[in-house]
C-alpha cells in the first residue's frame, strides 16, 4: 500500500527538503509507501499523504506536537502503532513543525551507531 502521494505533496517535499537534505549526512528515500528520510542510517522521520511521522520524540516533545497540530496515530497494513502523524496542509506547516524535526536530527546526531 502506497501512504505517500507525490502529486499532492509536491510543495510540502520541496518545502521539507530545502531545509531537511541540507543539513549534514540527510539523505531521503521511498521505502515502505513513505518518503523517508534518515541521518546515516537512522530514521529522523517520513512523510506521509497530508502528514509527516516523527521518529523517537520525547515523551514531552510528544505530547506538545499533539496538543499544538493534532493528528492520529499512523496505521500500516491494519496495525496502529505508536507512531504519530502530524498533520502537514501546506508549506507554511512544514515550517511550523520544523523545530521538531531538527531535535529528532540532533538526537540521531549524538546517538552512536550501533554495531
């Protein structure tokens, strides 16, 4: 099943990846119906139809993007996870979410890899 609709978010992605793919060792890539997005080789978060999912937030951080955008839980395949999707309806959105996707970048920063 595809969660990520290329013709609908056009100005979300360019919005999203103008700030997002410049920042170092940021690479993007369509897995799993998503448009991903990664440090290295760990998730910072992807964006989905109308949306985007936010890896590994804090509790607090958590609880602060549902109390100021809302959103639902993220459902793949019949199974709803723990994963939250925060709802994105346009560029301006993007920025508005923003300052919690560079904390999940800095987190995935300083967490080293595993071997």
């Amino acid at each position: 099943m595809k969660y990520y609709d290329e013709e609908k978010m056009v100005d979300i992605q360019k919005t999203f990846d103008a700030e997002v793919l410049t920042w170092k060792g940021v690479t993007s890539k369509p897995m799993m119906g998503c448009l991903c997005y990664f440090y290295n080789r760990k998730f910072i978060g992807f964006l989905v139809t109308n949306g985007v999912v936010l890896m590994k937030l804090s509790e607090k951080d958590q609880k602060e993007v549902k109390a100021k955008f809302g959103g639902k839980p993220f459902e793949m395949t019949g199974q709803t996870g723990r994963l939250w999707v925060t709802p994105l309806k346009g560029p301006r959105d993007v920025r508005s979410v923003m300052p919690f996707v560079r904390k999940r970048y800095e987190a995935a920063l300083t967490t080293p890899e595993k071997t």
